[in-house]
C-alpha cells in the first residue's frame, strides 16, 4: 500500500514537467530576435529568386511556406562549406537537428541542434573561416531575420 501512495504522490510531479516541456516548445522561438529598430526587424523578407537558388530548394521553399512556422525551418542562409555553397536551415524548436545541405540538395551534416545543441558532429567547422552567411528565405511568421546563422557563430 506504501508503494502505490508513493507511486500516486509523483504522478503531479512528472505531469508539472511534462506541461512544462510541452509550453516551452508550444511559446514559440525564444532565440535570438532583432529590435524593433534594427534593420533587419523590416517587413520585407529575402525573397528566393529563380536565378539565385537552385531548383530542389526553391522547391523545398514552396513546401515550407505551406506549413506552420512550428513545421518548418525558421531560415535558410548559404554559407561556404569546404570552399562550396551549402545551404543551412535552421529547425523550428528545441532538441530538432539543424541540416546543412550542398548545393546539389544532399544533406552534409546537422551542424547544431539536437539535445546537446551541437548538432551530429559530421562536420564541426561547417562554415569557412572568414567566409559571410547571406539569410535567402526565413518563415513568413519567423521573425529570424539575420545573417548571422544561429547555431554556427560560434563555430
């Protein structure tokens, strides 16, 4: 009888951290967000054009802009991989692998993310040194508007 008052007293427990987990991934991204007066706060957004992306992503793009910002990647930068284009997308929420995929569309790695947040260890320099990352598409309802790649800064 001991063990089953005992078993009942921890069941509000695990569910106070069960809903804990689920309202951190439910509030949304609580990463990195530029200021009201920074410029990439604006409206506009990088548009893809037809010219720039290669046709697999800007595939990909049209399937992302269909989903809910909790669904999709937050942005998507090229970078510079092994002297390459590469093109990074930034996962929605929590414990979620961030992939780098080449410019034929072939996933290299997942650079971040994941429970440690520091991605699959495939590729631990995933972008050049001295290289710049240019943001090409972020989520209508993502307010990630940067060019700085979040999760490989510190790379």
């Amino acid at each position: 009888m001991k063990r089953l008052h005992s078993a009942a007293r921890s069941v509000p427990t695990i569910a106070l951290l069960l809903a804990t987990l689920c309202a951190g991934c439910a509030a949304g991204d609580a990463r990195q967000k530029p200021s009201p007066s920074s410029p990439a706060a604006s409206t506009s957004q990088p548009s893809p054009s037809s010219t720039s992306l290669p046709e697999w992503l800007r595939v990909k793009i049209g399937q992302y802009q269909a989903l809910p910002a909790d669904r999709a990647p937050l942005g998507i930068w090229r970078i510079t991989h092994n002297g390459q284009a590469a093109y990074y997308l930034y996962s929605p929420c929590c414990d979620q692998y961030n992939p780098l995929f080449d410019a034929g569309g072939t996933e290299i790695c997942n650079p971040s993310g994941g429970f440690t947040g520091r991605g699959d260890g495939k590729c631990p320099q995933p972008m050049d040194r001295g290289t710049k990352a240019a943001l090409v598409w972020s989520h209508p309802a993502s307010t990630s508007q940067t060019d700085d790649p979040p999760g490989l800064m510190r790379n």
